[in-house]
C-alpha cells in the first residue's frame, strides 16, 4: 500500500471508531501477509506513515498490533 492509499484509507475512514480502524488495519495486513506482500519492514514503513494522524494511545496500539504480527 503506497502512501496515497494510505491516505485515502484514513479519510474514507475518518469518522470510524478507533476499534474498527484497528480491525481493519488487521483484516488488511493478514491479506497482505497471505499474498507475500507484507514483511516486518513493510509493518514498521505503515507505521511510519500512519502515526503522524494518531493521536498516541493510537500510536501505541497500533505499536502493539504491529509487534503481535510480527510474532
């Protein structure tokens, strides 16, 4: 996922709860994982690009969700 989709993603969701932008990130990256395209790299590149929109307890989850599929 490029940087614009990125983008994209969070404004077609920005009035989601943060629940469900989680899942959704989840749902996306164990897709990805499956096709070959997601790596640890590619996991810390997301966060990267993500962060500066999440306020920290945001971050931190998604720090989490990040290290636990990683596992």
């Amino acid at each position: 996922m490029t940087q614009e989709e990125m983008e994209r993603f969070l404004t077609a969701r920005k009035g989601s709860s943060e629940d469900a932008l989680m899942e959704e990130l989840k749902r996306m990256t164990r897709e990805q994982e499956q096709a070959g395209e997601m790596s640890p790299t590619r996991m810390e590149e997301i966060y990267s690009t993500l962060s500066p929109f999440l306020s920290e307890s945001q971050r931190e989850k998604m720090r989490e969700v990040i290290r636990r599929l990683k596992e």
